[in-house]
C-alpha cells in the first residue's frame, strides 16, 4: 500500500557487516570504485533470526537504524524514507545464538 522496496535478511554467524550495509568494489574495466548498496537499502528490512548473527554484524544494523545512513569507505549513503527494520530473534535457550544489546 505504500509501494516500497522489501528486503529480507537471514542472519546467520558468518554474516558480515558489509553484507547487510553494502560494499565498494574495483572495477577494473573502468579503473574506478563503485558502492553496491545492502538489503539495508530497502524501505521495509525483515532481518530474520537477528540474534544468530555476530555482535559486530547486529552493531552494523542498529548503526543504520540509529543514522539513518550507511557510511562505506568515507562516503555517506542515506537509506531511503521511509525506513523500518522488523526482526525476528529465536530463543536465547537456542544454541548459537548471541545476546542482542540493550539498545
């Protein structure tokens, strides 16, 4: 109904960072650095089983979630607006799983 992008992001121990937010890459063919925005890039961002994830990779989404922006190699991205994360989180009973911070 408000015709907005959709993300979905499974987290698992071996996500990183950059995964969710986005990275620069080399193109070599043009000699020059190029950013590929994240799922964070979205208008709505499911992240399912976001406690499965490292402290370091759930830090990266709450930064995003705080700035509403992404920061990647000293250039700024805005994500867009609207923005909202929904999450889901299994048991701390569960095995693999790692604390969520406070905030």
């Amino acid at each position: 109904s408000i015709e907005a992008d959709f993300a979905r992001v499974q987290f698992t121990p071996d996500l990183l960072p950059s995964d969710i937010t986005g990275v620069t890459v080399y193109r070599q063919n043009t000699g020059t650095f190029e950013f590929l925005p994240g799922p964070v890039f979205a208008n709505v961002v499911l992240g399912d089983e976001i406690n499965r994830a490292s402290p370091k990779t759930q830090s990266a989404l709450l930064e995003v979630m705080e700035e509403r922006r992404v920061t990647a190699d000293g250039t700024t991205h805005p994500v867009p607006r609207p923005f909202m994360v929904l999450a889901t989180q299994n048991s701390v009973d569960m095995g693999g799983t790692y604390p969520l911070p406070e905030a």
